[in-house]
C-alpha cells in the first residue's frame, strides 16, 4: 500500500483558465520598455523615472518573472502555460489565484509603473533592452 501511494501519479490543481480566456490582451505580446539590470543573484531592478524622479524599481517574483519574460516573444497566454509548467515540474498545485496574481501584475506593470507594452505582433526588443545594463558597459 505504501509502495503503491509513492509511485502513484497524482492529479495536481491547475490554472483556471476561465479570467484569462476574459482578458482583453491574452493573445498580445508584451515588451520591456526601460533597462533593467541584477540587484542580487535572484533580483533585478528597473531603471526608470517615476513623478519625474529617477528610480530604482524593485519587484515581488511573479512581477520580476513577467518583466524578464517580456521579449516580445511570447503572449499572455503562453506566460500563463509556462508559470503552471513551473509548478507542475516542481509536482505543486498551482495556486488557485494565480490567474488573477498574474493578470494584476501584468497590468500593475504596464498602467502603474509603465515599464512594459502589450503589442499585437512578436516585437524584437534593441540591445539595450535584452541585456542587463552591467553586461552593455565597453571598456
């Protein structure tokens, strides 16, 4: 009986897909649109002007996840395939919530801060914008 529960397969929760079949841009590509750089081994900062004041922009995972995700490559939907593949390869429920974590961040990201834009097409991002600011400096 023990033996039978390790090895059994179990049905792990997923995303609901219901809010991002709602969501007005689940289909649209979304880009970087200020340089970002590493704080730490696991956090990244955006450099950015805020109420006209420059700023240093930190943010919680799924935030930081979205903005280094947005290459202009991938869609909203396939953001959301590739956030329940992190917790379906590490055997976790997804977080019944997630949808709705992921949403707000991404809207928190383009209306508030305004550091990224929903595009209609795969939009090649310039050099600036792929590379970590330390990694663009010339000697």
């Amino acid at each position: 009986m023990l033996f039978k529960k390790l090895f059994s397969k179990r049905e792990y929760a997923r995303i609901d897909y219901t809010t991002l079949h709602n969501y007005r841009n689940k289909e649209k590509y979304f880009v970087r649109l200020k340089p970002w750089d590493w704080l730490s081994e696991k956090e990244i900062y955006v450099a950015s002007v805020l109420n006209d004041k420059p700023t240093m922009i930190t943010m919680h995972f799924w935030s930081q996840e979205i903005y280094l995700n947005a290459n202009g490559e991938i869609t909203v939907t396939e953001l959301f395939s590739i956030a329940e593949k992190q917790y379906l390869d590490c055997r976790m429920d997804v977080p019944k919530d997630l949808d709705l974590v992921l949403i707000d961040s991404l809207e928190r990201l383009e209306n508030e801060l305004k550091i990224i834009e929903f595009m209609d097409e795969k939009t090649e991002l310039p050099f600036e914008l792929q590379t970590p600011m330390s990694k663009q400096i010339k000697d």
